[in-house]
C-alpha cells in the first residue's frame, strides 16, 4: 500500500494526523466514532466534530481512504506506515544527525532510556546483517 497518486512523497502528517493514523494501522479500518474514542483514551478529550473534520480533511490530502458503502463510512489509512515512517526518519536523520544514520545510533545507544535488553536485540540485527 503506497502513497495515492494524489498525495505528494513529501507530505508529512502532522501530530494530530499521525495519532489517527496510528489507530488506523493498529485496529484497521474504523468508524470515525471508533478513531475518536481511541484517541481520547490517548490524549486530552477533543470534540467528535474536530475528529471527523481532521479524517474528512485527510481523506482530502490523500491519507486515507473512505468506504461509504454502508450508513457508516468506514475510513482506512491510504498511505503504508512503514512508507510513512520512513519518510519521517529519514528527514528526522536528515535534519538532527546530518544524514548520518550512525550518529544517530550512537545517540540512541548513549540514551537513558536504551535498556540492555533494546540493546541486545541492536546487537542481534546486526549480527544478521552480517550474515547476510
């Protein structure tokens, strides 16, 4: 699942966006009733109407899909998380790191909050990228 053709490689969703795309690839394809109730548990309480101009605005953009096949409309994410998230490290690793993906490793291995545990799996993937 990639991007619509109608929405540009380079559109980056904002917070709020992200948040009801989370949802999205975690449950599946939701009521915007559903989307709103989850984001509340989430965050601080939001009006139903904001929640469903921001989907109706995204659907717009190209982010997400709707199915008005039934009396709900059903909305779906139009974009790939995997698409999305890279998108958004890679300008993170850009901006932060100089494009420098092993600074950014060395920042995240000198992290608080790397437990040995996060860090045994890190040794563990690159232990099989070398196999490769």
């Amino acid at each position: 699942m990639l991007f619509k053709k109608d929405m540009k490689a380079e559109t980056v969703p904002t917070k709020t966006e992200m948040d009801v795309l989370q949802v999205l690839w975690q449950y599946g394809p939701s009521t915007v009733r559903f989307v709103h109730d989850k984001l509340n548990e989430q965050k601080e309480i939001v009006q139903y109407t904001s929640t469903l101009k921001l989907m109706q605005v995204m659907k717009e953009k190209g982010m997400l899909n709707r199915d008005e096949t039934n009396m709900k409309h059903v909305y779906s994410p139009a974009v790939a998380e995997q698409t999305v998230k890279g998108n958004l490290l890679g300008r993170f690793v850009d901006s932060m790191y100089n494009g420098s993906p092993s600074d950014l490793m060395m920042a995240l291995l000198d992290n608080d909050k790397t437990s040995a545990a996060e860090l045994q799996k890190i040794k563990e993937m690159l232990n099989k990228l070398d196999k490769k």
